[in-house]
C-alpha cells in the first residue's frame, strides 16, 4: 500500500514537472512571438518612413513602386502578419490608403475595416504623416496560449490530486498514531496485568513453603504432645485452614493457570470443570444467585483443563461484574449430537446490538477505562476454536445475555 | 672647397635622385590610372574635356529613373554586357577610334540635356522624345520605343494622354452620363488649381499635350500643385488611392494597372477619363548624325546589336521599331505652343 502510494505520487511528480516543463517552454515560446511579433512592428514602421510616404503636404515623395518592393520584401516571409494596409496622412484631408493603392476601390467600406485592424501611426517628430494597420495572424499565439491554458488546467488537476493524496495519507497516518497510542496504551496495561499475574504466582509459591512448614510443625505438636482439649481444638482449626488452603491450590491448579505451562490434552468432564471456574472468580459473585443445573450425562472432551477454566471464569467474572452484585447466573452443560454445549446465562442489563458484533474483536470493551482489557473474550474466542468449537452469545438490552460454547465431544 | 663641392654636388644628386623619383611616381600613377581606366570605362563628366579625342569610349546615354516602364538601371547594365561581348560593334568602335563603349546615366532630364548638347558627350541616346526636341545637338532617330498599349499611326509609332479624375472629384460623371463631355473650362480651372498628378514635365503625353489641350479654353492650364509621379502607373495608382483627384497619364496604362493588379470593380465606376490628347511620339533612341546607320559602319553594328538585344530582352513587352526624325515634328510644333502659351501666361501674371 504505502509502495503503491509512493509510486502515484512519483507518477505525479513527474507529471507535474513535465507540465512545469511545457509550460516554461510555452511561455518562452509566446514571448518569442511576441518578441518576434513587436520587431516587425518595428521593422515595418521603420521601413515606411516619412522618406517613402512623404508628409501630410508632400505628396510628391511618395512612390507606390517602393512601398510595394518594401511589402514584398517584409511581408510574405512574416508569419505574424496576414496583411498590412499602409495609409498616408494628407494636409487638410485626413488618411489615404495608398498600400493597396487600390483598398478603398475594392473595399468602399474600408475605414470599417480598418478599424478592425491594429493602428500603428507613423511619425516623424509630432508630425503624424500616415498609419500602418495590421491585420495579424494570432492562429499560432492563440494555439500556444490554448496550450498553455491547458497544461495549466492539468498542472493544477495534477496538484490537486497530490495535495488530496497526501491529505488521505496525513489523515490515515493521524488514525495510525492514535490507533498506536491506543494500542501502546493497552500494552502497558496488558503488561500490568502480566505482571500482577507473575507476582500473584510468586505469591503462590512463596506463601506455599512457610504454609508447608507450619502445617508439619502442626501435625508434629499434635502427635508429639499431649495438649489441652482447647488447645488441641485449636490446633486442628489450624491444619484444617491450612489444608483447605492446599485444597484450593489444589484444586484450582492456579500456579500452573498463571504460569501458562503446556501440559498435553486430557479427557476433561467439562461440569466440574465449569464449577471450579465458578469456584474461582466466587470473590466477585456478591449477591448474585448461582443456579447450576442438574447436569445430564455427557461425554467428556479431550482438551486443555486450564483452558476451559480460563474460558468459563473469563465469562463468569464478566457476567458477575454487569449484574454488579445482584441478579441470578444460570449454569447448564448438555450432551447435543456431538457437541457438549455450556450455557452461561446472566440477567445483566444485556449487550446494545451495536456493542455486540464486535465483543469478540481484540481489544473491544464496552467497560474501558473501568479495568477491562477488552481481551478475555477474544482469548476466550481463540481457545475455543482452536478446540474445534464455537462460542457465540444472545442477548437482550435490560433482560441479559447468554453465552453458548460448543465443545466437541470425545469419542 | 673640395668638401663644398662634394656637398653641392651630393645636393645636386639628391635633387636629381629627388625628381626621379617623383617622375617615376608620375610614371606609375599615369599607368595605373591608364589601367583602372581600362578595367572600368571612366565616364567622363558633361562638361570635362575627355581622356583622348582618338582613344575616348563610345557613350551610351539614358536617364537614371527611365519614363519608361522596364528600361531599369539593371538592364542598361544588361545591355552593356551585351554590346561590350558583341566583336562586330567592337570592331567597329575599334577602327573609329574609340577604345570601348561606356554607359552613362544621367541624373535627370536637364542634365541629359546637357550631356547631348556636348559636342564630345553622348554618342547613342535612350532620350524622353522632349530631349530629343529640346536639344540643340545634332542627333538622328534611328528607333522609338513601342509599348504595348502605344499604336503605330503611319511609321511612327505614337501614344496619347489623358485627363482623368476619381470618384471622389466634384466633375465625376459616374457610369450613366459619359455621353455628355465636361466643358474644357471646368477641366482647366480645376487643372490649374487643384493638385494633379503628372509623369514628369517632359513628359509629351503626360504633360505638354494635356497643357496643350486645356490651353485652348483660354484658362492657364499650368498646374498650379503638379505632382511629378515618375511613370504613367505611378499617376494611375495617385488618382485611384484618393492621394489625389485628378490626374494626366499615358492612355492605356489604367487598363495596365487594372489588368496587373486584377481588379474586378469596373473602371467606369471609380475612374473618369475627361480628355484624350493627340498622340505623342513615343521615346526615341538616338545616334549622333555622323553614326547614322546609312552612312557609318559602327552606326549599323550598334543598331544591329540594338535590334538584336531588344529581340532577347524585352522588357515590359517594349520593342524597337524604326523610326525617323519626321515622327517627331509634331512634338516640336507642341513644344513651341506649349511655351508660347508659358510665356504669354507668365507675361500676364507679371503684369
């Protein structure tokens, strides 16, 4: 794309200097005619001058055999000049013409005529002794004007579409930087996040070994003593908080969620699976009444648990965080022709129609700016489908949505 | 003293050495001058006493600006080419004595004049037939020139004048009325105060015969603005661009000027001829009487060259035809007319 710009604004660049080019050569072109065109003005004033006409009260100067060697001369090589009509002033009776002596024979209209012409008046001193009209052949200079007014028109065709070309371009690169901005943004938070998660799976590890130690000093102190009743009461409240604690660990195998490790596909009973997901996000579930349906028989599915896990949270924590801490979740799994379908149904305020073809793009949040990353259902999404599934979502403004995830059942 | 003597006598040398040189000098400028003579023919001056009365050119005289339409200084010099190449003629100057033909143009009509007037001047005139009139000189007709439009009455051969006008000037009759003849006396007084356009003053057709014919309404018919146009088409094309209303030319050089210059609105419709005069003689070409052709070998050698040339170069359609001084008797009694009604007026308008 950016290749292909370059390449028309180059194409229009050399376009643009080619008609700069002709136009530079255009108008030197007309400057020499009109040069050209003012020299034989001047070289024919020059050539009839009061020594050929004679002045107002000399007729007897005049020699039409002259002026007609002298037409014959300046005139048929001159290819500015169509013709040129020459006049004599006379004492007390105005203008003759007397090149072609026989004009105002032909043409009894001619001072008619002659108006249309170009009037140069011959003088010698302030004494007018006669008039040259000419009647000049424009067809050239009219032809390189034409053509100068043409490859002006395209000069500023040609500049208009690069000066258009480059504001597309200045805008898209506009769009570009603020999409970047946008997307660094996002980065950073995705960082964050990342980060928080690196810690929390620290936090893990390192809460693990002193939970571990105080659980052996436990189970030491209650098989090595004899305690106090109450004491002993105590003691076993203590190893079974801690037990519990490995239990959770345990069962939400959170170390190997955070840490992303790669372990291999297993045959997954995707119920329980949904249940430790609900398990996991409880911390957010405020209010809200959790309905987990009676699950018929279903056949399991061969796939990443964790994964499954992070898909049913992802939705779940959503779900949690529209309703806001009241309204009701609907869990559901079934068995359908292959498939195990999970339905996760909420009675949140629902997705505007606008809002809901997009929720699954990258990056896309309706709750920007509230902590939402805009990348758990597009995650979610690609999990999924790259376990041969599908996920897609109903919803309705002020009644909720429904979540449907379509797994391939293992045979 | 003996080193006086040397002195003197090396003063003495150097003198002598001093007038050998100078006399060589002479010697050198006398041949190159001789020299320069031979390579270009020296026309002598009207009034210069000639190089050699045994070895001087043979002079063939014209005016600068011929009346003549064609008879242009490029093609006397044509002419000269010509007659210089032809061995019989140079033969034949040879044996009278001359050393080659030269060609002289004169500035004007006084000064042909004058030239002919020169017993040691012209020897073969292209003249106005007025020169040939007005010369005290003794030369003979051998040729007049014939034009296309000129007519041959008898053997001579003779053309008109004619007084014409344009549309614009008061006594123009238009194409309906040219059966009725404008008065005489309208035409003179007119002619003799209105700016009219002439050939020249020694023009017969184009001025002594016109003045002639309007002298006899009794009104001094000398223009009083004449315009002195060179040639008949110069006249035409005065009248016909308005420069002028009236004008006096030779007949037939309006059809000329209409048919060069194709134009196709009718004559009668912007031009009026009012007067054609009698016919004049047209010009001559004169020999000296010593070279009349029927008496002198080198006047039948130029007159044959002559003859030969015109039948290869002709221009402006004119031809040579023979001729004699009878075809020029007329013009002579016009000519006396013309200059006692001058005089007569002249004499009036002192008083």
């Amino acid at each position: 794309m950016r290749r292909v710009d370059r390449t028309n604004l180059v194409l229009f660049a050399v376009i643009a200097l080619f008609a700069v080019f002709a136009l530079g050569m255009l108008f030197w072109l007309k400057g020499r005619f009109e040069r050209e065109r003012a020299d034989t003005i001047a070289s024919v004033t020059r050539h009839f001058s009061a020594a050929v006409l004679g002045l107002p009260d000399d007729l007897e100067t005049l020699r039409f055999a002259e002026m007609e060697r002298l037409h014959e001369t300046l005139i048929p090589h001159n290819a500015y000049v169509r013709a040129i009509v020459v006049a004599k002033m006379i004492a007390g009776r105005g203008e003759r013409v007397v090149l072609p002596f026989f004009y105002s024979v032909v043409h009894p209209d001619w001072r008619k005529r002659l108006a249309q012409f170009d009037r140069y008046a011959l003088r010698q001193g302030d004494v007018e002794y006669g008039a040259i009209y000419f009647d000049f052949d424009n067809s050239r200079l009219h032809s390189v004007r034409g053509a100068i007014g043409s490859l002006a028109v395209l000069l500023v065709l040609v500049l208009a579409l690069v000066v258009r070309r480059l504001w597309a371009q200045e805008a898209a690169l506009t769009r570009t930087t603020v999409e970047l901005e946008e997307k660094k943004r996002e980065l950073v938070e995705l960082e964050r996040l990342s980060l928080a998660g690196q810690l929390s799976a620290n936090i893990f590890h390192d809460i693990r070994k002193p939970l571990l130690n105080i659980r052996l000093d436990v189970e030491e102190i209650e098989g090595a003593a004899a305690l106090p009743e109450p004491a002993r009461e105590r003691l076993g409240g203590i190893r079974r908080h801690v037990e519990l604690f490995f239990s959770i660990l345990r069962e939400l195998n959170i170390e190997r969620f955070i840490r992303g490790d790669q372990a291999g596909r297993e045959f997954v009973n995707v119920g329980e699976l949904l249940e430790r997901a609900c398990a996991l996000v409880r911390y957010e579930r405020g209010g809200i009444e959790v309905r987990v349906e009676p699950a018929p028989e279903h056949p399991p599915v061969l796939a990443f648990p964790y994964r499954l896990i992070q898909v049913f949270s992802n939705i779940i924590l959503n779900a949690y965080q529209v309703m806001a801490g009241q309204g009701r979740l609907t869990l559901s799994v079934a068995a359908e022709d292959g498939w195990v379908v999970v339905k996760i149904a909420d009675t949140g305020p629902g997705i505007e129609p606008a809002h809901l073809e997009h929720i699954f793009e990258p990056f896309y949040s309706t709750r920007q700016g509230e902590g939402g990353s805009g990348l758990g259902l597009y995650i979610s999404k690609g999990i999924v489908e790259e376990l041969g599934g599908t996920i897609r979502v109903a919803s309705e403004v002020g009644r909720g949505s429904v979540f449907e995830i379509r797994l391939p059942a293992a045979r | 003293m003996g080193a006086s003597k040397a002195t003197r006598s090396w003063r003495l040398n150097g003198d002598a050495r001093t007038a050998a040189v100078v006399s060589w000098l002479a010697a050198i400028l006398v041949v190159l001058s001789g020299a320069a003579g031979r390579l270009v023919p020296q026309i002598p001056p009207a009034d210069s006493p000639g190089v050699s009365e045994s070895r001087r050119l043979f002079l063939v005289g014209h005016m600068r600006s011929a009346t003549t339409d064609g008879l242009s200084e490029d093609w006397f010099r044509r002419l000269h080419r010509f007659l210089e190449r032809d061995q019989a003629l140079r033969a034949a100057l040879d044996r009278d004595g001359y050393r080659g033909l030269g060609m002289v143009s004169a500035e004007g009509f006084n000064d042909l004049v004058q030239r002919m007037e020169d017993p040691r001047g012209l020897d073969c005139v292209f003249c106005p037939a007025l020169a040939y009139v007005r010369q005290l000189g003794d030369y003979t007709v051998v040729f007049q020139l014939k034009g296309p439009n000129d007519r041959g009455i008898g053997k001579y051969i003779l053309h008109s004048g004619i007084i014409f006008i344009n549309s614009y000037h008061p006594l123009f009759r238009g194409t309906r009325a040219k059966t009725e003849e404008v008065p005489l006396r309208l035409i003179a007084r007119d002619f003799a105060s209105s700016p009219v356009a002439l050939i020249s003053s020694y023009s017969a057709a184009g001025y002594i015969y016109p003045c002639n014919e309007l002298f006899q309404s009794g009104i001094r018919a000398l223009p009083n603005q004449p315009i002195f146009c060179g040639s008949s088409e110069e006249v035409v094309k005065m009248v016909l661009s308005d420069v002028v209303e009236m004008g006096v030319c030779e007949q037939g050089a309006i059809e000329d000027v209409w048919q060069r210059q194709d134009i196709r609105v009718p004559v009668g419709e912007v031009l009026d001829v009012l007067r054609t005069t009698p016919g004049a003689p047209t010009d001559p070409v004169v020999f000296r009487r010593r070279f009349r052709p029927a008496d002198s070998e080198l006047g039948r050698r130029l007159k044959d060259a002559l003859t030969q040339f015109f039948s290869l170069d002709r221009p402006g359609q004119i031809r040579l035809e023979d001729s004699d001084d009878g075809a020029f008797k007329g013009l002579r009694d016009a000519w006396n007319e013309f200059t006692t009604h001058t005089e007569e007026s002249n004499a009036v308008e002192a008083r």
